[in-house]
C-alpha cells in the first residue's frame, strides 16, 4: 500500500510517500521515482488505520472485511473530484483485499 504519513504541511495537509511498497507493488510499478500524494488532515486517523490494518492482513488475512470496511468508508468521505492519486491508491488497496 502507498500510505506512508509524513508531518502535516502549512496548509493543513499530510504527504503520503509511495516509495515503500510490497514487492509485488514495486514490481507492477514503472520505474518511474516514487512521489508524495496530499491528503488532509482530516483523513489522517483513517488512512494510519488502514496502514496498520493491511499490515496485520498479511499475517491475518480475516481481517481483510474489516480492511474492506475502512476503504469504503474513506471513499465516502473523500469527494470524488479531489484527490485523485489518494483514490487510486485506496481502489489498489481494495483490490488487494479483495484477493
């Protein structure tokens, strides 16, 4: 998954860091230098949560419902006109949860 946090900016907005991924994701990705996506601040707790959570899936893959669960409720909440990268990471790791 892409979501490594990093302090929150003058604007009220974290950096995720996209460049510690699986090996799997590394090697489905061009090569291409991995950049930091925004999100806000409001979105933070959520996006630690799933973190943490798809961490503990690969140990405990039951609790992959409750990983599901989080990502749609994110999608809910993030406006689907903003963010783009966040909603293309957050669809990736909902494809993988799914599988």
């Amino acid at each position: 998954m892409c979501f490594e946090a990093w302090p929150a900016g003058p604007r009220g907005v974290v950096k995720l860091d996209c460049s510690r991924m699986s090996s799997t994701q590394s090697a489905n990705r061009s090569p291409r230098k991995a950049r930091a996506t925004q999100v806000p601040d409001q979105f933070r707790d959520d996006i630690e949560a799933l973190r943490e959570l798809a961490y503990r899936c690969l140990s405990d893959p039951a609790l992959n419902d409750q990983r599901i669960e989080l990502v749609r409720r994110l999608f809910d909440r993030i406006p689907s006109d903003q963010f783009p990268e966040v909603r293309g990471s957050l669809m990736n790791d909902l494809g993988q949860a799914y599988s």
